[in-house]
C-alpha cells in the first residue's frame, strides 16, 4: 500500500501542466489587431495569464486605454474564442517533466483532476489532441459549473471546482497545484494544501503567492506533496 499522503491532486492547465503561453498570446493578438490595438510582445504575455480568454484580453485592452464598454469588448471576445478555438494546441505541449511524473502518480493509485478557468471545451480539445485526456478522472473548466447567483461563473478563485474535484475523484486527502494566486485562493477556499508551480505564468514572484510548497520544475511535485504530509 502506497504511503503517499495524497489519494487525489487538481491540477490547474495553463502555466501548470501545459506550456500554452504562444497560443494564447496569438489569440489575444489576433482579437486585439482586430480591433486596432497594438500587439502584446511575447515577453509580456504572461503577465496577463490567469483567469481565463476574458480576462486576458480585458488586460491587454485595458493596459491600453481602450474602451471595456459591452458594445465594444464583446466582439473581440467572440473574435478570441472564434482564433483559438481553430488554434489551441498549434504551440501548446507539457511542461518537462509532466508525463514522468503523471506515469508515477498514476502508479502509485493517484487520482488527477484539471481544474481549469480554461472554457472546459477548449481545455478537453487540447488534453484530446496531446493525447492526455484519459490520465484525468475529471476534468473542470472555468464554465462546466454554471453560474453563481449574481452571474458570476462558479471558477477559480471559488472553492466550488477544487470541491468538485474532490467529490468527482472520491478524495479523502486531495492537494491542488497552480501557478497563480486565483488557484491559491481557491485551494485555501476548498481547505486544502498547494502547492505553486513557480516555473509557470505566476502573476506574482511564486514565493509570494502563499502557498504551502513551491517547485521550480513538475518533476519536483511529488517530493513536494510528501513533504507536505
């Protein structure tokens, strides 16, 4: 019997287990040239990673001045979604050290869940077309809840999708990995240990995000988890 001190673990998606940084930023640079706004240069994409398409480009566009009213920002959203839906996994791979480790949870009885602000179709696309989907027992994007009571979507920051991971993975002793503060905020929400992928598109130096462990590669998740028993 494995004296692993986990029985399941959420994974985030983008900056976590998957590199996705170059298909997004077309996207968003695609959405933005659309609506005559500058490119984002590659160095300054990640800064506006996390919380999902919506909130990346209303970064990019704010950090512009341009205008955030429906009539105006909708289109470009629709035009975001549209780009990368036919484009989300051109750039996109695992991080090194992703597929060893999943093998070596896997083998140790683990169970794994994505949970993602990533719309779930675009992020069950992806997982298809690298050929990850069957690792995960689950998988939960920014949109597979629905919507809270004032029309918010039921994601990250919220406790409701690393809960539901738990409950869809039968977990007892569940543990959350991310790289932003959403997916901290989240897994304290939910009460349970993080760890932050200090490697990924952390939108604040890693050690300042509050998480219980910090690795600098995927490969040094599970020493990590250990050490948090």
């Amino acid at each position: 019997m494995s004296d692993f001190p986990f029985d399941a673990i959420g994974l985030d998606l983008d900056g976590t287990l998957l590199d996705t940084k170059a298909d997004l930023a077309a996207a968003v640079n695609h959405a933005l040239a659309d609506g005559g706004y500058q490119q984002v240069p590659g160095e300054k994409v990640e800064g506006l990673i996390g919380g999902g398409a919506k909130v990346m480009l209303a970064r990019a566009i704010e950090a512009q001045g341009g205008s955030m009213a429906e009539e105006d920002f909708r289109p470009l959203y629709k035009t975001l979604l549209r780009y990368y839906s036919q484009h989300n996994a051109v750039h996109t791979q695992p991080f090194p050290g992703v597929i060893e480790t999943l093998d070596e949870l896997a083998a140790m009885d683990v169970k794994l869940a994505v949970v993602t602000n990533k719309f779930e179709g675009f992020a069950a696309e992806i997982l298809e077309q690298l050929d990850l989907t069957d690792r995960f027992v689950t998988l939960i994007g920014g949109d597979s809840l629905g919507k809270d009571a004032d029309g918010n979507f039921r994601a990250k920051p919220a406790a409701d999708p690393v809960l539901t991971a738990m409950e869809r993975c039968g977990s007892r002793r569940l543990a959350f990995v991310g790289d932003s503060t959403y997916d901290v905020m989240a897994a304290r929400a939910a009460g349970v240990p993080v760890v932050a992928a200090g490697y990924g598109y952390c939108d604040k130096p890693a050690q300042d995000l509050g998480a219980d462990a910090v690795i600098d590669s995927f490969d040094a998740l599970i020493p990590a988890l250990r050490g948090l028993a």
